[in-house]
C-alpha cells in the first residue's frame, strides 16, 4: 500500500520531484568533486611518500619532520643499516627543476628526486629499466610527467635548472617510467643520487659531500616499526624518525589541506540534509488535510510514513544516481592537469552518506506525518 | 429490525480554563440499515463532534456507540483504524480525494486499503462510477473534475466496500444549489438500494427533502427529531430559506466552537 501511494504520487508529481532530484544531483556532483579534489590534490602532494617502500623515515634532529628543513648526509647511512631490525636504508634528497620540452611547449616544473639505486626510495618502473648506476645520465619518469610531456623511454628529457647565476641544462635519457609518483602536487623525475647532486638547483659550486634531505628505512619486520621510531634517535646521533602515515601527514600543507576539503564535504552534506528535509517537510505541511483524510478512511500510521520514507529514498537514489553519472561524465573529460582522483574507497563513500542525507532530512518529515490526526478530515483536531 | 447504528447517552466534554464545555451531552440514536438521517444544527450544537464520534475518530467522555454490535468505545487506535477501513464509508466537506490518484483509483483506494482489490473490485468500481455519471471521467485526476463530480467519486469511494454505515460531513458545502441537490439524491439512492445506514451532517435544510429522519442537535443534545417525508417536507424544507423554523426550534445562533484537543 506504501509502495502503491508513494510510486503513484512520485509518477503523478515527477516534475516537481526531479526538481528535487536535481538539487540532491548537484549536490551530489559538489560532493563528490570536492572529495575527488582531496583524493587528487592529497596523493599530489603525498603520493610518493606513501608508496615507498620503506617504514620509517628519518628526519634531522630538530627538523620538525619536515622534509625541506632536513639535511643528513652520508654518514649516517652507515649508523642506521647496522641497527638491529633494519633490512635497508636509501637516501632521499628532493628538490624541484623544470623539464624544458621542444617545440614551444610551456617548460614542465617538476619533483626532482635523488635516490640511490637498488636502496629503498628507488620506484618500481613499468616500463623499461631502472638506473644503471649512481652516476648515469639517465631519468626515471613517473606517470603524470609521462602524460604531459608525451616522453618516452629512449627519449631524452632536458632539465633546466639555476646553479649560482646560470641556467644550466641537463639532458637525461629516459630509462624507464613509474606509476604516479607525484610530490609537493608536482610530477616527478627520478634521478640516481650523484646525477641529482648534479643536476639539482643551487647556489653555489658543487661541494664534495653530497647532503640528502632524509633518509628511507625499510625494516626486517614491519610490525616492529614503532619500536625503531624510538629506537633511531636514541642510537644514530641527530636524527628524528616518524613511521611512513606520520611523515606524510606531516608534509607541508597536507593535513591543513585536507581538513579545509573535508570541512567543505561535512558542510554540503547538511545542507544537503537541510534541503531535502525542508523539500519534504514543506511539502508535508501540502499535505496535511490529505493524511488525515487518509487515516480517516483507515490508512495505517506505518501506510503514510511508509510512503513518505519510500519517496524520501527514491529521489535521493535517482538524485545520486544521475549526480555521479554526470561527475564520472565530466571527470573523464577533464584534462590530466586537474587533480582529481577517484578512487573506489574514498567515492563510495561520498555515494553512502550522500545516499543518507535524503532519508535523515525526511525524518522530520516522518515524524510529522505520524502526528496527522485524522480528525484533521473533519477540520477538527490539532 | 435492529439498529446498524446505535448510541447510548454519548457525551463529549472539554475543559476549559473556568469549567467544562458539554460538545455532546447524552445523545442516544439509533440508525437502521438502508436508513439516510440528517444531521442537522446551527454552528456549536455539536453536530460534527457527533459525527467524529461515530466515525471512530474522536472518544466519547463516557457512554457507548455500537456499529452492527461492535463498541467504538473500547477499541484501540489501531482496531479503530481497521473498523474504520471496513465498516465505515466516509465523504468530507474538502478535501476528499487523493490528489496524485485518479478517479478510479480513489474509488479503488478503499478496496486496496483492505487488500481486497481484485477484477471484480475494478469492475464495480468502474459501475458505481459509472452510475454517478462518470463514466467517462475514470482516468481524470481530481483536479481534473469539478466540485460536483468530486464529490461523487468521494460518494463512490464511501460505498465500494460494503461498509455498514456511511458518513457525510457537509458533503454540498463546496457545490452551487442545483448539484447540490443530484449529489445528495443519488447519495440517499444508493444508500438506500444497497441497504446502508447513512448520516449525512448538513446545514443546509433543503437537503432534508431527501432524508427519511431529520435530527436536530443544539447545545449538544438532540433537539427533535421529525421522522416522516411529509413532516419533513412541511415542517423543515419549506422553511428553509426564512429560517423560520419555529416547529424545530432551528435558530440561526452565533456561539464560540468549542477548542478541540
């Protein structure tokens, strides 16, 4: 019987309920957009931390964990790979350079990583080779810088990059491309560590001594990451460690970033709630004289609220259907540059508690039409 | 024969700041089958709390209405709902129909309220409206049709289940004289061939020509009552205009509704 008056009076009404329908979809696409926004933008900034294949990291002391503010140099490397525990260590150093490209193409600002081959830090390559040595002349591209340059293995990427008062170019040939391995919300490039101290951005000549920025540890067990956190400070002199999720949410801007997206999803979800109860509740207060005249001629209580919440879920679900229809739409028409991702946990469950906001918004409603006297029919009655 | 209807000394009292409001005060009827009675009174005598009553919507403060045997009194909300979809057949003065259901549909309403739509259902439901001169407005929407044939799919709807007694609050209060009177005629006819208890409350006293009892309620008790065609075409119709009813006692009477709650 509530499914009878429900579908009947959503067919009969199918304007005025795709309107609706309409404001949940593009709340829905909002939604969505923004938590496609904080996947992107946050694997932009991160998402070579957290593929690594290390579990700690370690820092300077006093460093703060942050990345940029750390310098470590060889040394250490030797003190950490003989604590107990410690399977490998690979030494990081990041800094950013420009991939000029031929033809006037716009220059390409990148993440340019050093590591050291065959050591933790190095990424897995999909498509040809990583690097020969410490030395080569050699690059290895991630995904994105793969797919807006259009370089291919073989191809030989030029760097550009300031060192005193010069702009020096470097040309690299491209051994191999990774899968994204984006850093500081740029693409990255690759590079063994030696070529890095090369090639990198600085002020001065180069020194004798190259100084890395932190440095990768990958342990015998993982499970006993916690304990070398603590472990580390206490037997290499003057450094800090963090286990890999603390060192990525320390990045700079990250965890800020992310709660400024995840602000601005809780909020266009209660709206989203307020809309439609107000959508629903406005329209029961239409419909008062109607429910009581329901009830007078016998309508069961659970009849009329059945009907409200049936209505309540069908055009939120048709609402987020064609919401994400048009999201999946016109994310695959986005050019690459824009960083928003998908990803099948973080979406599923924008679409759940998207899915929620129509029946939480309708409760008010629910309520009030369980309240209808059906001495309403007769005008008497409160 | 025995009463499809009857009360006993039902009374309907609210309090009030400075005492006690007697809506209904001691009324005891009786309404047999096939039998079409009004209702009638000025404004405050009770008459559709009277009505409320009988409908098992509203609770009498104390005696005991009996449809086809059954206590209204002693029911719980939920019996009185079922009593409702099965025994009752109702039309409001407004507000009738379901707006997003067709003509059909609402007449069909009653049937599926109690599960018990089936061909033959449709097949009546299709007849009776049929019989009310709508025949060809099965598919319209209520707000397709006008007050008069509103009203009679409202008609249709309170007799396609058989119910024991049907109801009718002011059921011409929207419609001009002249449908005014076919709406009401073919209300007492059908109720009359099918063998129904029907009340009809009105206030218009023209209407009574179609009745068989007339009963006057003021202040809450019933007044008098005028029980055979003749009477009630010399003593009730004929005076309706002038409002001169001196046999009834019918004076037109401004007098605050009482608050309901």
């Amino acid at each position: 019987m509530a499914v009878y008056l429900s579908l009947k009076e959503l067919w009969r009404g199918r304007g005025r309920f795709l309107l609706i329908s309409m404001v949940i979809a593009l709340i829905t696409l909002l939604v969505l957009f923004v938590a496609g926004l904080a996947e992107g933008l946050g694997s932009g900034n991160i998402e070579y931390l957290s593929k690594i294949d290390a579990d700690v990291i370690v820092y300077q002391e006093n460093s703060q964990l942050s990345i940029g503010a750390s310098r470590i140099d060889r040394s250490k490397l030797g003190d950490l790979t003989r604590l107990d525990g410690v399977q490998a260590v690979g030494p990081l150093a990041f800094s950013s350079a420009t991939i000029v490209l031929p033809d006037g193409q716009k220059p390409l600002d990148v993440s340019l990583i050093g590591v050291e081959p065959g050591k933790p830090g190095e990424v897995p390559v999909r498509e040809g080779q990583s690097f020969d040595s410490r030395r080569a002349n050699e690059a290895v591209i991630d995904r994105n810088t793969a797919l807006r340059t259009n370089l291919k293995v073989g191809d030989t990427v030029t760097l550009k990059a300031v060192q005193g008062t010069q702009e020096e170019f470097y040309p690299l040939t491209v051994v191999g491309i990774s899968d994204g391995q984006q850093y500081s919300l740029r693409p990255s490039v690759f590079v063994p560590d030696l070529t890095w101290d090369k090639v990198r951005p600085r002020s001065g000549p180069l020194s004798n001594d190259i100084t890395y920025n932190v440095v990768a540890v990958k342990l015998d067990d993982p499970a006993r990451t916690k304990e070398l956190v603590q472990a580390i400070p206490q037997n290499v002199a003057r450094v800090e460690a963090a286990d890999l999720v603390t060192a990525y949410k320390k990045t700079p801007g990250y965890t800020e970033q992310q709660a400024t997206l995840e602000t601005q999803r809780i909020f266009t979800l209660i709206i989203g709630v307020l809309v439609v109860g107000g959508f629903f509740q406005i329209q029961m207060l239409q419909k008062v004289p109607q429910i009581g005249m329901l009830k007078a001629i016998g309508a069961r209580n659970r009849t009329v609220a059945g009907a409200v919440i049936l209505q309540v879920t069908l055009v939120t679900m048709i609402g987020v259907g064609i919401g994400t229809a048009l999201t999946l739409l016109l994310a695959a028409n986005f050019p690459v540059s824009v960083p928003i991702v998908f990803r099948a946990n973080s979406t599923a469950i924008a679409i759940v508690s998207l899915l929620l906001i129509g029946p939480l918004g309708g409760l008010v409603s629910v309520r009030y039409s369980l309240r209808i006297e059906p001495l309403k029919a007769l005008g008497l009655g409160g | 024969m025995t009463n499809a209807l009857e009360t006993k000394d039902v009374t309907k009292t609210y309090k009030i700041d400075n005492g006690v409001i007697h809506a209904v005060d001691g009324v005891s009827l009786g309404v047999k089958a096939g039998e079409f009675v009004a209702l009638v009174g000025p404004s405050g005598s009770g008459k559709t709390t009277m009505l409320a009553m009988l409908a098992a919507l509203l609770r009498p403060t104390s005696g005991g209405i009996f449809i086809d045997g059954h206590d209204l009194t002693t029911m719980d909300e939920g019996a009185r709902a079922k009593f409702r979809r099965e025994k009752i057949g109702f039309t409001f003065q407004a507000n009738n129909l379901v707006p997003y259901l067709t003509a059909q549909e609402n007449v069909e309403l009653m049937l599926r309220l109690n599960d018990k739509l089936d061909r033959k259902g449709k097949d009546r439901a299709k007849e009776l409206l049929d019989r009310l001169g709508l025949g060809e407005r099965l598919k319209n929407l209520p707000s397709q049709l006008s007050g008069g044939q509103q009203q009679r799919v409202a008609i249709a709807r309170a007799l396609i289940h058989n119910p024991s007694l049907v109801l009718a609050d002011e059921p011409t209060a929207s419609l001009d004289t002249e449908r005014a009177f076919q709406v009401v005629e073919t209300f007492a006819n059908l109720i009359h061939e099918q063998n129904r208890a029907g009340i009809m409350v009105t206030h218009d006293l023209r209407l009574t020509q179609y009745v068989d009892r007339v009963i006057q309620m003021r202040d809450g008790q019933v007044d008098s009552i005028v029980d055979n065609h003749a009477e009630i075409e010399e003593r009730v119709v004929k005076h309706a205009d002038d409002h001169h009813l001196e046999g009834l006692k019918v004076l037109p009477m401004i007098k605050p509704q009482p608050v309901m709650g």
